[in-house]
DNA sequence: GGAAATAGAACCGGTTCGGTTCTCTTTCAA
DNA sequence: TTGAAAGAGAACCGAACCGGTTCTATTTCC
C-alpha cells in the first residue's frame, strides 16, 4: 500500500476547514476543536503549512491561521509536498541526489521518472476547494449515535482515511 | 515523501530482468546473482509474485521462475500491488474497509477517490515491457571502477531508487 | 534416495513516524 | 507596563512497521 502520512492527512481535513470560510482566520485551538485533531498536532500541521506559504499566520493575543489564497488557488500536491517533502516514489528521479550506485546504467529511471510525474500531476490538479466542496455540517459532527466507543476519542477521531 | 517499498523497488529490478529473455526460466538464486538482490529477499519476492500470477513457477531440481505473460501485457500497478497491496493513498476510499468514523460526512472522500483512481491509472499505464527497454548490459554490472567502496556490498547495490 | 529447487511461515532488529512537551517570541489589552 | 494568549521552533519518546533473515516442508529430477 502506498500510503499517505497522517500529517497530509491530518492537514487535508484542517485545511478543508478553513477552506469553508476562507477569509477568515482561526486560532490554532479551534481549529483542533473543530477538526478532533489534537491540539499539539494541529499546532505543528499549521507551523509548516504556514511555512509553505499556504498560510498566512498572525502571532499574539488575537492571532489565528488563516489561507494565503483562495482554495482554487491550492492543490493538494502542494500540501503534500508541504507536509511530507518532495512527491516521488523514489529518489533517483529527483535530480541532485545521487546514492544509487547503477545511477548511469539504471534501467528503468526514464520509467520511474514518467511514473512519479504522473503521480504529481494527479495530485496537482486537484484544488482544496474541490476537496472541501459539499461539506455538509461540521466535519467531526458530537455523534448522536457513538460509532463504537461512548466518548469518542478526539485524538483518532478525524482521519480521513484510517488504517 | 510518497514513497515505494523496497520490496517493490526491487521487484521492478527482477521483473525487468526476467523481461529480457521473456520465455527464459530462471531460478531464484540465479536472478539474486544477476541483479545483486540477497537471495533471500529474491525468493520471497519472487513467491509473492508467483502468487499473484504474475510469474509461474516450477518446482524441483531444474526449477526456477518464468513471466507469467508477455511484458507488455504487465503493469507497474499490478506488480506494485502484488507486493505491497492495494494502491491507495488512503483506505477509506477502498470499499469494504469502514474504520473512518466519519464515514458518511467525510466531505473528502471524493476527492481522495479521484486522487486514488488517477495515481492508479498513472501506475497502471506503464508496462514492464516500457521499464525494460533500453537496457545497456547486465543490470548491475561487476564494477570496473567501483563507485565508493572496495567492494561493492551484494545486498544494497540493486535499488532502483535509493534513499 | 538425495540434491536442488520452490512454498510458506515465523522471527527479529532497526528505522521511521505519530505524537507530545518544552522553551522562546510576539502581540494585545487591562 | 505587565501578563495572558497565541504562534515558532526544536527536542524527545514510544510504538508500529518494514526490511531482511532463517527455518522447515514440499516438490522434482537424476
């Protein structure tokens, strides 16, 4: 299985959050309450996001996140890329690292290039505001019904994909 | 980083080996030797694949393992997942796996969707035959100037992509 | 019947990753 | 002016996963 790390994860759904008001800003706390990603967590999602310029942050008392464009204008690829570094199934393809040893003979590279490019175009054409259109409430609803436990686990409660 | 097990990683490099003679059987221990993967790691690679009738094989004294088909009529998505399981960024897009919570909410489930469909789609253009084309020599050849070290270490010197 | 090969499962150590905690800096308002 | 609230950044830790090995059973040919 290839796999995303929950960060990505984790930051597609906070992400999709704030795409739903995209003026406006958040703090760091409301976003977690929001999304039922830990506080710590959050906070560490939106430091490198804000990093790679896909937010905007704002210190202080009444500081808060908010998105440095319009959801149209953010693809997921970036998000990734953001979270997790560089998107390649393998790092011969990336230019300027070298520790293959068959770099010269290596047949299947021009393959392996054409795979991971691909794969970032996929990611690349689609924008957070696809992925946050049709929300329909909020996104970690206070269950009526709990799914398994009695008080749901706000820690492991907003994965999108779990595992 | 998205990145590609090493049991992938090296199953392309087998595969394509095998790919150049496509009728030709080959035992485990000799293909280990031919692209400097441990013999162990060959085998088990190479019953995953049987399993997954990508190759066939043959048991006993003069055994070994043969393409299952024609290289053209083999795809990266299908060895990929041969050896790592299925292609997807996130399960919840998988159907049959619900451990998400927020299933019936999730408002990105689409996206992951078509995200997932569309890297499968790339892995699933590319075919063994593609990866092995344009194969100068032998895939790893007995170093005549060996790259760093003295001698160069059998089990680390096959990688496709190194990390 | 023995040697050579695949089949299959169990096992183990190390790396990486998810997650937390701590300290420092900035900002605003009382 | 000072303290509380918020972000910035780095270090740290336990646990799961993964790469790799080893062991045993089975098949086949000479």
């Amino acid at each position: 299985m290839i796999r995303l790390s929950r960060l990505s994860d984790y930051g597609i759904v906070i992400l999709t959050r704030l795409a739903r008001e995209p003026g406006r800003a958040m703090a760091a706390s409301t976003l977690a309450r929001a999304t039922a990603v830990s506080t710590a967590m959050t906070g560490k999602i939106l430091k490198l996001l804000a990093r790679a310029d896909i937010l905007v942050s704002q210190r202080g008392v009444r500081g808060g996140y908010a998105l440095a464009r319009p959801p149209e204008a953010i693809t997921v690829a970036e998000i990734i890329e953001a979270l997790d570094g560089p998107i390649a199934l393998t790092s011969c393809a990336d230019p300027g690292t070298h520790d293959c040893g068959i770099e010269a003979l290596c047949p299947a590279r021009d393959g392996w290039r054409r795979i991971n490019r691909a794969i970032r175009d996929a990611l690349a054409g689609i924008t957070l505001a696809e992925m946050a259109q049709a929300v329909p409430g909020d996104l970690v609803p206070t269950f009526a019904t709990p799914p398994r436990a009695a008080a749901p686990e706000p820690a492991a409660a907003a994965s999108i994909g779990a595992r």
